[in-house]
C-alpha cells in the first residue's frame, strides 16, 4: 500500500463543493477522465459540480488516492444522510 500527500489546500477545501451525491458522482468521473488522460474541461459540469482547482493538476497518483476517497465516501451512507 503506497501513502500519497496531498496538498495541504486540497486537504482542507470547503465540503460545500461535495454536498450531493450528484457533485461527488461528477468528481468521481472528472478524475477518471482525467486518469485516462482525455482533454476534459472543468467548466463541463457548472453549475451543478464545481471542479476544484487544486484537483485539476494532480499526478496520476494522487488521482487515484481521490477516486479511492470519493468511492468510500459514496460507500458510507451516514455521511450522505447528514446531509439531506
């Protein structure tokens, strides 16, 4: 198991870009996209998802260790409920 850092930025960004499950779906497929190395814009998912600028220029890496992030908290349902 490999440990990445993150940017301290990124690490305390505002969870308001993140507050459906629709937002975290659209990160979740930017960052796959981008992992495949496609031209993708981050202005693509305005207004509904806010792409962050730090998560646009990441290494491949830390990608990974985002979708990874997303995924588990798609996964734990309180977080999702609290919420709503």
């Amino acid at each position: 198991m490999a440990c990445v850092l993150t940017l301290q930025s990124v690490s305390q960004m505002s969870v308001r870009v993140l507050q459906t499950e629709d937002s975290i779906k659209d990160l979740i497929l930017f960052q796959k996209e981008r992992l495949l190395h496609e031209d993708i814009d981050a202005t693509a998912m305005l207004p509904q998802t806010v792409i962050p600028r730090e998560l646009e220029n990441i290494p491949d890496e830390e990608r990974r260790g985002v979708i990874r992030a997303l995924r588990w908290v798609m996964d734990d349902e309180n977080i999702l409920q609290r919420k709503q």
